[in-house]
C-alpha cells in the first residue's frame, strides 16, 4: 500500500477551516466540531456534520473530527468520519470510568477512508489494550485516537506499545499536541497547529505456535 499523509490539526474548527495542505486523511480534536446537538442537527438548526462532510470534499481527503454528541440529554464523546463529501458515520467512546458524565458507545469504529481501513480510538478506550488488539485484527491499516487533553506521559507510551506490539501504525491527536507511532518503536510529536506524517500502513501477520495441553480431538460415539 503506498504511504498516505495524515494531516493533525491541533487547534482549530471545522467552521473556520477553509483549506488544509495536501493530505489524504485530516484528524481534528474535539475542539473541531465542538459540541453537536443530534436533535438540532435532524431539525436542520445546525450543520456541523455537514460542514465536516464538506470540508473533506472541498479538499479531497478523509476526515475524522472528535465532538461531544448529544441526544435525548445523553452526552457522548465522539467521532465523526467523512470521506470527500460523504459522512462515513459516527462513532462513540466505549469505555466509561467510574462516575464520567458520558454514556458509552456500542461498536468498534471502523472505516475505510480514501481506501485505507482505519480503526478509532477516542479517549478511554486507549487505556484498554483489546480495543487496539481488536481493530489491528479486524485488518486496519493505521490507528486514529483522539483524546480531548493530555495530562501526562501514558498516552504517548500506550500508542508507542501499542504499535510495536500490534504491527499498526497510529496517529494521535490528544489536546494541543500531535503523535505519531510507528511499528518500528519509532514516535513523534509536535505542537505545532497543523502537523503533517507521512504513514505508510501495514497489513502484516506472523504466524505464532504456542503449545497446550488438552483439546482432544478424538471422535466420540457416545453422544
């Protein structure tokens, strides 16, 4: 598969976004769509899903946007997927700790944009290593997570291990700064508004034997 460029934008909306560099795929934070109303949205009150669709037209790339969902008084952490003009779906946050005031979502977030396939990561669910062991065997090619702020280190140490052990590349936008793991063990960050990694997706297995007792798998007669 050839190299794809993902462009990470940091700081900035959707709305106030009229062009993006040359890139087959643009992350947005959750700063990008902000806070978007289902019911408003259906009433035709707001279009913030369709701006984001229409941004990836106007630039001819992918789009994945962090945003907070509402519906029915419900809040979500989410992400909205577009490709060139057409939105993908929305995808939500699974893992909900403790006492968060946030509903959790249902399904992996799984996409193919600009023909690759990528997997979503938003939030918590980078602290629970089977949500990434999940998608990478599902067959993505590369990793989107996007976290709404950064507190510390552990991210950046989760999607670096993450990417070694799983074989998948990931790109990350967390807060004000923007990542990129690689499978070699390889990470970089940057501050800057608008970042751009080059990413060339992986698709490769190994084949592992490991050795157990039991699991017979002689014919019974007596059944």
């Amino acid at each position: 598969m050839y190299n794809m460029v993902f462009c990470v934008v940091t700081d900035g909306t959707v709305a106030s976004t009229d062009s993006l560099p040359y890139c087959d795929l643009a992350v947005f934070g959750f700063s990008g769509l902000g806070e978007v109303d289902y019911e408003k949205e259906l009433k035709g009150e707001t279009e913030k899903f369709e701006e984001s669709a229409r941004l990836s037209k106007e630039n001819g790339c992918g789009l994945v946007c962090g945003c907070k969902t509402v519906s029915r008084g419900l809040i979500r952490k989410s992400v909205a997927v577009s490709d060139r003009g057409k939105l993908l779906g929305i995808s939500d946050m699974l893992h909900v700790i403790d006492c968060e005031d946030f509903k959790s979502g249902s399904s992996l977030g799984f996409y193919r944009v600009n023909g690759c396939k990528v997997g979503l990561c938003i939030e918590n669910d980078l602290l629970f290593p089977d949500t990434v062991k999940s998608l990478a065997m599902c067959g993505c090619n590369v990793i989107v997570a996007v976290l709404e702020e950064i507190r510390d280190n552990v991210p950046a140490l989760l999607i670096r291990a993450y990417s070694y052990l799983y074989g998948i590349p990931i790109v990350m936008c967390a807060g004000k700064t923007a990542y990129f793991a690689d499978i070699s063990g390889a990470i970089a960050t940057s501050t800057q508004k608008i970042t751009l990694f080059e990413v060339s997706p992986k698709n490769q297995y190994h084949l592992v034997t490991t050795r157990v007792k039991g699991i017979s798998s002689e014919t019974k007669s007596d059944y």
